[in-house]
C-alpha cells in the first residue's frame, strides 16, 4: 500500500460541470458542459499536452422527456423508454417500461438464429421463466428454448457454477447462432454474459435484469465475469449484449433488502457526475423505498443515461469508466474478505462509499457538508455506513492489493473532489490519509 503519491500516476476528474484544473503537474480530465465538445488531455512533465476534442456523447432515444425537470408521471406505461449504449456497430438499446415481457416483439428482434439458451436461477425462474419463454415463442414457432437453472446468490458466481452453463450449452450442441438470455440480477447476468463471450469465442446474448442493481447498473456496459476466492470479478471479460431489457414489473417481487441494495448504485450516479439527479434523490428517497413506480422508472432511465454515457466514452475502462467504481475498493473488500453474499453488494458498495468519502475529506477535497448529506441520503435508503466489525485493517489491506484499479503497484482510487458530482480517479494522494480512513473504519 503506496504512502505517497506517484509522480507518474493519472488522476481522472469527471462532471457534469466545468471543473478548475487541477494545480498537479499531471492531470487526466473530461469536461461535460458541452457534451458534444468534451475535451480530453494528459499531461505529463516532459511530455506535450494530448487533446481529444469532438467526442460526441451517446445517442439516447426515449419516449419521455429527457430533462432533469420532467414529472416522473410522464412516462407512458406501453411504449419503453429506449436508451442507447453508442458503441458504433456494437450499439443496443436498453428497453425501459412495464409489462415488457409481454411485448414478445422487443425480445424477438434481438434473437439471432433459431435457438436460445435462458440462463436463470431457481428463485427468478419460477417466477418469470415461463414469461421469458413465451415472450421468445409466441408467434415465432421456428425458435426453441431451453433452459439452465443455477444456485441463487453471490457464492455461486464461481468456476464450477459457469461450468453447468457449458455443460449445458455443449449438451445441446448449440452453434454460434445461438442466443444465449440472462434472467436475473446481477449475479447471472455476469456469469451468463462471461459464458457468451467465452462459448465457441462469442455467441449473442440478452440481459432481462430482474433486480434494481442489474437495472441500473451491471446489465449495461458489458463487465461480465465471476469471482476468485481472494477477489471479486478477477476472471471475465468485456463482452457487450444485443440489448438490456428492463421490465419494471419485475421489482414487484423483489425483496426489500435487495431494493435498498440497489438503490447504492442509483446514488453513485449523482455524486459522481449528476448533481441534480442527486438533488432529486433526496427529494425522492421515501417515494423509491415505497416503490413508486413512476419515481423509480425515473431512477432507472437517469441512471442508465449516466451508465450508457459513461460506457460510450470509455468502454474498456481506461480511466473514465473507472469513476463508475466509487466506494467499489472498499466495498469489494468488505465482500471479499466478509465473505461472498455475507453481504449485498450494494451494502457493501455503500460503506464502502462512506469510507470513500471519508478519505476524500481527509484529503481537503470536500467540505463536510456533502459528507452529512451522503450519510443521510444512504441512512434514509437503510444502507449501512460501516463495514462489519469482523473487518480488520489487514484484511482491507491485503483485498485491496489485488484490486483491478492497482496500476504497477500503486492502488488507484475513485474519490470526490471539489463540488457535488465532481471526481478524481487518482493513485496521487496522500497515503496517510488512507490509513486514517482504514484505522477509523477498524477496530484491529
């Protein structure tokens, strides 16, 4: 764990705002004023000064208005709200709406060749497999599906549980034409999509979140992959969908842990990048925990906007992606080293966000009033703002070493700097502050 900060390590800030340059004599940053003049530079001494300018932001369709303002009761309930991923010929639409799974035609387009492989597990698949299969189907009578059912919950996301995912797919010699369809959260749509990147090198595959995390976040984007016993999502790939479709109908059974669970990912969104979205969360916060369904259709497509605009820009996770992570180190940690599904990962990513705020204070970076309202908005949402008591320093310490964001040694860290919605992505901070952070959160 680096005490001082590296001469040759990137920072990252990114907003929805302008932002001051930073006074270090390196800087990587991108300006979100004006999407469609997003300037991008890297500076190093010695070395000039690399500018991208021109970069357009995503392309996004929707059948409501796509203001800040807009009444979240103004969303039709039959025709989906449509959010694209801009990824050149790789493009997809995330669909958006109630009762999507009985609009089998949204499905239907997506599916490529004559059979598909349902990847679901034995709690969501008694619940909505059938729908799924009907929605393949109905008139479409040329398409055969069979299924796969795998255990429920985070300490299945490993090798021999992906395993049964081939055995099945070899089974039915399905070939490249095949279609491969994740039903679930978060947990089965990485294992699922990890499986479609590496079956006969890459079949198509559909995500069908059922969870508010997989909604707002992990669908999107392409991160598929499982978890190795010393790290969380060291094993997988990049692999991008033919389309995310979220069927809001299906939070309807979701319980209320994994509600609040979910919601962590939807707070990330504004205090990294969306201000405003932020301000409308707090505003909103009792009406999401009661499920309200125009205010949480709401939460989705905003944080979609945000995940597709992100993903858009840096689909590989260069530097920009990487500020999707906040708290994500620490809560990854907390997963890990707690034990797999111990904790949702949404409570973990919300201590770990506390924790990452805390630091980020430390540093100066923030005033305290951002850090009162981050506690409040997670307490109101019953996130916890600590990590388990089990959690000691040595055990933080030697998780975080492996983290995906360790660059040549140096762990990087996503933190806020400056006004709400601002933040860095950065191994150039004062390593004492971090082992504040660490002694503060540990009794050991």
């Amino acid at each position: 764990m680096a005490s001082t900060a590296n001469a040759l390590s990137p920072s990252l800030s990114a907003a929805n705002s302008s932002i001051s340059k930073p006074k270090a004599l390196h800087d990587f940053y991108l300006r979100f004023k004006n999407p469609n003049a997003i300037s991008l530079r890297y500076k190093r001494v010695g070395l000039p000064v690399l500018s991208l300018s021109g970069i357009t932001s995503p392309r996004v369709s929707a059948s409501s208005a796509q203001v800040m303002h807009q009444s979240v009761g103004e969303a039709s309930s039959k025709a989906p709200t449509i959010v694209e991923v801009d990824l050149g010929n790789r493009s997809y639409p995330i669909y958006i709406g109630s009762g999507l799974l009985d609009q089998p035609e949204l499905l239907q387009r997506h599916v490529h060749g004559k059979r598909v492989l349902v990847v679901t597990n034995n709690t969501i698949g008694l619940l909505y497999l059938d729908k799924v299969v009907d929605a393949l189907t109905r008139g479409n009578p040329n398409v055969s599906v069979e299924s796969v059912i795998l255990p429920d919950g985070e300490k299945y996301k490993n090798m021999e549980t992906l395993m049964k995912v081939f055995d099945k797919a070899i089974e039915l010699r399905l070939d490249r034409r095949c279609t491969f369809v994740a039903l679930g959260g978060g947990v089965i749509g990485d294992m699922c999509g990890f499986a479609a990147a590496a079956f006969l090198r890459g079949v198509n595959f559909i995500q069908i979140p059922t969870t508010v995390m997989a909604q707002v976040d992990s669908s999107v984007g392409g991160k598929t992959g499982i978890n190795h016993t010393l790290g969380k999502n060291l094993i997988g790939a990049f692999y991008q969908p033919q389309c995310v479709l979220i069927d809001t109908d299906t939070l309807n059974t979701l319980p209320d842990r994994e509600l609040a669970s979910g919601l962590a990912e939807v707070i990330k969104y504004g205090l990294i990048r969306d201000a405003k979205f932020f301000e409308w969360q707090e505003k909103n916060m009792p009406k999401l925990m009661a499920r309200d369904p125009s205010a949480m259709a709401y939460a989705i497509k905003r944080s979609c906007e945000n995940k597709a605009e992100v993903v858009s820009l840096d689909e590989k996770e260069g530097g920009l992606r990487a500020t999707l992570n906040l708290g994500h180190t620490f809560g990854h940690a907390i997963e890990t080293g707690f034990g797999y599904g111990q904790w949702l990962h949404g409570e973990a990513v919300a201590a770990g966000t506390v924790m990452a705020v805390d630091m980020s204070y430390r540093l100066g970076w923030i005033d305290d009033s951002i850090v009162k309202r981050i506690h409040n908005i997670l307490q109101q949402a019953k996130l916890p703002t600590t990590p388990p008591e089990t959690m000691t320093l040595e055990m933080f310490k030697s998780v975080m070493a492996v983290d995906k964001k360790v660059a040549d040694g140096l762990l990087r860290l996503i933190l806020l700097k400056g006004p709400l919605g601002n933040c860095v992505f950065s191994g150039d901070y004062d390593g004492n502050a971090l082992d504040d952070t660490l002694h503060a959160f540990c009794k050991s």
